[in-house]
C-alpha cells in the first residue's frame, strides 16, 4: 500500500500489447523494394532511383530483415517475387502513393499545367476514372485534358506529341509503360439474340486496324466456323449500337458487357479468345517534368 500522502504511479495502458512491438516499416527501403520488383535487377532499380547497387543491395537486406521474410528470389538473371515479396508490393505501392499523395497536397508548390492523356472508348468508365481521380487528389492544381478515341489512332498521337500519356491495348518500341489491368475477351450479343450454331456467324466488326476484329476472325478460322460480316463500324460506339439491336455477335473485353448484353461461349460452340493487357504509355524520350512526375504518381497508385 502506498505511504500517506503520495500517489501510486499509474499504471501505462498499452491497448494493443503486440501492435506496440511491431516494427515500423521504412518507406525508403519499400521504395527500393518496389524499383527492383519493377525493373526486376538490382543495377536497374539502382539507375531509376541513383543509387549504387551496393546500396539497392543494402536497402533489401535491411527489408527482409525487417519482415521476416524473403521477398525475392533469383530467376535467371534476374529478380522475382516471392509469395511474401507479392503480398508486401501490394501494400508497399499503397504506402507510397498515400505518402506522396500527402505531400503534394501540403505543397504550394505542387504539379501545375496541362495533362493530356488519351483513352479508349472501352475503359473510359472503368479503367480510366481512378487514374484520373488519383491525379486529381495528389496534383489539384493539374488541369487535366482527356481524349477518348480508338487505341491505334490514340497511339499516333502520342508518338507525333499530341497526348502525354495513353492507356492502350497496343505497343511500340521506345514507349515507356507498365500494365494495368490484363481483362478476358469474350463473345458478346445482345440479351435477346438468337444464336444458331452451325450457321455461318454474324460478327460486328470495326474497321481496320483493330486488335479485337483480329483476334476473333483467327479464332473462327482456326477453329474453322464460318462467319459473315453483318455489321462494320468505325468506333466502340457503333459496335454497342449493333450489338444491341441484335444484329450479330462482337468481340471484345469484359469491359464491354452491360445488363441489356450477354457472354456467348464453348458451350455455344464458339473458340475462347486470348486475354488483352492493357497498358499506360508515357511519350518517348519525354523529359519535362510535369509529365515524369504525373506518369510516376499514377505508377505509384496501380497497387490502390
């Protein structure tokens, strides 16, 4: 019992004993982590962040540690991940961005000027909303100028310097870029249609060039059923169009598929189709600074 007159000395309340003993993560060694996982060698990720590949080597060993578990692996000459590399990526990207998302907000200096940045018609309400929206939080002083068009011809315009940036399902040599979402193709008709199998198919088709007219017309042919053309249009909007009074059948991504549409399949004796990336691609050989910068940020966001 305490003596009269003085006061026992609280007792300190830990409220989560174990979350006290957890150890703290380093953002700059989770940046290191993410440059490798990017650019999959140490030499690489030390020429992306200026850093010599002792010290890229250092900051690994010191992050694993840290973890507890190994996070790469060697793969040939190269570096892969391991399951807990994978796991803790996911979760690096998100430290990241809201870390640098919450300093361009305290910046009066922050990214200023003019983006433009090109999309298809298929992911414009899917794909494209985020990445706008994490610019728009992380840089408000951006003015962002958005061309929704088809993919080759958005392609065109980054190359001539028309755009800065471009989400698109093709690719070029010199083009920087990374994935950011791999979607399956799939069959697609209206609700309502019909589908007769045996008779030759009715496709709706965009004009050339289009990867989605390529990919289809070399299942058909490889799985040797025969097709018709019902429909050619020039753009996204002209394919839902027929595809939705019921004048055949399209392919296309999964992005594509509304409520009043349905996915036709080997059931209905029709050939899978091969999966499509999709890709953010930056101007070749660009250095101004405003496009690096918004180009690293929305890098930085594909694990939100």
């Amino acid at each position: 019992m305490p003596a009269m007159g003085c006061e026992a000395a609280p007792t300190p309340i830990i409220a989560n004993p174990t979350a006290a003993r957890m150890p703290t993560l380093d953002l700059d060694l989770l940046r290191t982590f993410v440059a490798i996982a990017d650019h999959a060698s140490y030499a690489e990720a030390g020429r992306h962040l200026a850093r010599t590949q002792a010290s890229v080597t250092q900051h690994m060993q010191r992050l694993e540690q840290l973890v507890g578990v190994p996070l790469l692996r060697k793969q040939g000459r190269h570096k892969a991940l391991t399951d807990g590399g994978r796991q803790l990526l996911r979760h690096a990207r998100q430290m990241l961005a809201l870390n640098d998302e919450a300093l361009a907000g305290l910046r009066d200096e922050g990214l200023s000027g003019v983006l433009r940045i090109g999309s298809p018609h298929d992911i414009a309400d899917t794909i494209l909303p985020p990445i706008l929206g994490h610019i728009a939080r992380s840089a408000p002083n951006l003015r962002l100028e958005i061309d929704v068009g088809r993919s080759p011809f958005l392609m065109e315009d980054l190359q001539r310097g028309k755009v800065d940036m471009v989400i698109s399902t093709r690719t070029a040599p010199g083009l920087e870029g990374f994935a950011l979402r791999t979607s399956p193709v799939w069959w697609i008709c209206a609700a309502q249609y019909q589908h007769v199998p045996g008779e030759p198919l009715p496709l709706v088709l965009v004009d050339e060039p289009s990867l989605y007219r390529r990919v289809a017309i070399e299942a058909l042919e490889q799985a040797g059923i025969a097709w018709r053309q019902a429909y050619l249009a020039s753009n996204l909007i002209g394919i839902k169009a027929a595809v939705r009074a019921g004048l055949g059948i399209t392919a296309r991504s999964q992005e594509m598929v509304a409520p009043d549409m349905r996915v036709l399949g080997q059931s209905d004796g029709l050939p899978p189709l091969p999966d499509v990336t999709y890709y953010l691609w930056v101007r070749a050989n660009t250095v101004n600074p405003l496009i690096r910068q918004a180009y690293a940020m929305v890098r930085a966001s594909v694990g939100l």
